[in-house]
C-alpha cells in the first residue's frame, strides 16, 4: 500500500471529496417540518398535526372531516419535487463509490496508473462526467429544494387548507410549523463544493494523462542530410574538381 500518493493533488483532492460528497446526499433526509392547525368538534377544541418529511409531497393528505373518522382523506399538494433529489442522489452514489475505487488503485497499484495510459484516461473521462453531473444535479436539486420551501410555507399550507376540507366552510384553520429545511440548505452547498472540487480534480488527472504527456514533449530535431546539397555548393564543388 502506498500512502505517499495520498500527498500528491491527485489523491489529496480524492481524500476531500469523500466527506463533501457523503454530506452531500446524507443531508437531503435529515429535514422535515410539522404543522398543525386548530378545529372544533362538537364544540371541543381540538389540533391537528401533520408531518412533512417526504419530497413526495402528493402523499400527504388531511381529513375531509376531523370529526368523523371514517371520512375520505384530500391531498393537501398537487405536487411534488422527485426528480430533482432522485438524480442528486444518484450522483452522490455513483460518485463515492468511484472516488473510493480510484483511491484504491492510487494506493496499491500506482505502478500500473503511471505505466498504463488507458486507466489515466478513463479515469478523466468518468471524472468529467461525474463533474456535469454534479453541475446540472446541484442546479435542479437547488431548485427542486427551493420548491419545497415555497410550497410548504405558513401562508401556502393555510391557502391550501381554506381550499379544502376541513377549513373550507370558513373556519379558521391558522398553522403553527415546526422544524426547518436548514439540512437542504447544506446539501446545496455541499453539491456546490463537489462541482468544484470535481473540477479542479480533471485538471490534476488531465496532467496524468498521455495527452498532457504529448504536449510536454520536447520538439523533434531533424539531423541534416549531407546527401542533399544545396544548387550553389554543387556549383562550388562542381568547379572546383573541374
């Protein structure tokens, strides 16, 4: 096993990216929020409470009738973010599982990364990749997270709530929310380290790669050919044999 690779900005940068990437795709399921909302039943005062902890926010539904608990539940969205987390995550995972294969080979067959040009390449080339894949997966998951926050305000779950049941026929149905969304914010940020990171990391990989090696060769130097001589030496030559 060799560690001294682990010095070098190829496999230092590997080192950084770990945690960066972990925090990442970790931090998207550490957030949720529950609201709750006052009602009457049969003159009693009663309080509802609801957990939002899903991206899937079509899933949760209300009561069409606190009182009655058999009645039909509502959606209380009618929609939600999916795609956005689904493809951060992918990315997250794809990525951690080929930073710790790379790290790998840097550490106990370092020998065949300097000698053999192909892995070098394949190496630059998933890192680019991955390095678009974080830049496009940070901007949707930073919208699809900004979405989330928007649509499960104070102000837009109580417009929602006087829409349906139980709050439709006037009663008051002011919300109380609990919890955060300070877990999304890092995940942001943590996307947008991995971008960055990730790109520096092409450009040390690029200088391994036998493009780079091609461009830092020396100029070739072509040996004169005494054979070939130039018309006025001839002449010289010719004239003085003669």
């Amino acid at each position: 096993m060799n560690v001294e690779v682990l010095k070098l900005p190829l496999g230092f940068i590997r080192i950084v990216q770990l945690p960066f990437i972990i925090i990442a795709f970790a931090s998207m399921g550490g957030w949720g929020i529950t609201f709750s909302h006052p009602y009457t039943c049969n003159g009693t005062q009663l309080s509802e409470t609801v957990p939002i902890n899903t991206f899937r926010l079509t899933n949760i539904a209300v009561s069409s009738d606190l009182c009655n608990k058999s009645a039909p539940v509502t959606q209380l969205f009618n929609e939600g973010v999916t795609s956005s987390p689904g493809f951060f995550v992918f990315t997250g995972v794809v990525s951690l599982l080929f930073v710790l294969a790379m790290l790998a080979i840097y550490c106990f067959v370092w020998g065949m990364y300097e000698s053999n040009n192909r892995v070098p390449l394949i190496d630059f080339v998933v890192t680019a990749l991955l390095t678009v894949f974080w830049f496009f997966g940070t901007i949707a998951w930073w919208s699809g997270a900004a979405a989330v926050g928007s649509l499960t305000t104070k102000d837009a779950i109580e417009d929602r709530l006087k829409t349906i049941a139980p709050c439709k026929d006037g009663t008051s149905c002011a919300v109380t929310i609990n919890g955060g969304y300070s877990s999304l914010v890092i995940s942001v940020f943590a996307g947008w380290a991995c971008v960055l990171l990730f790109v520096a990391d092409c450009w040390f990989i690029y200088k391994e790669t036998i493009w780079f090696r091609n461009r830092q060769l020396p100029p070739t130097i072509t040996a004169p050919n005494p054979a070939a001589a130039s018309p006025y030496s001839q002449q010289q030559s010719g004239g003085y044999i003669g």
